[in-house]
C-alpha cells in the first residue's frame, strides 16, 4: 500500500497475487442454484441460448 500522496502509478496499476478461491459452501450453493436452472431449461427448451 501506498502513503498519502505518494502513490507511484506503478502503485496503482501494479498486478496482486491475490487469486480468488470459493468457500465449500459457495461450491453447494452454487451447484443447487446451477442445478435448477438447468431443470427449468429442461422444461423450457425455449429459455436456453441460441446455439
């Protein structure tokens, strides 16, 4: 981090090492939500993306 005015545009565009990693409950929570989506598709073939 950068002190009060003394940021360097370096600084500011510089890349962070920070990578993003779902917690086990936003893996199940997004397989429920994935999995009735695709169910509605399967009732409504009209609702899926233009192939």
């Amino acid at each position: 981090a950068c002190k009060k005015n003394t940021c360097t545009e370096k600084d500011i565009f510089a890349e962070k090492d920070v990578k993003f990693v779902p917690s086990e409950q936003r893996k199940a929570d997004q397989k429920t939500v994935d999995d009735e989506v695709l169910n509605v598709i399967k009732v409504h073939p009209t609702l899926s993306l233009p192939s």
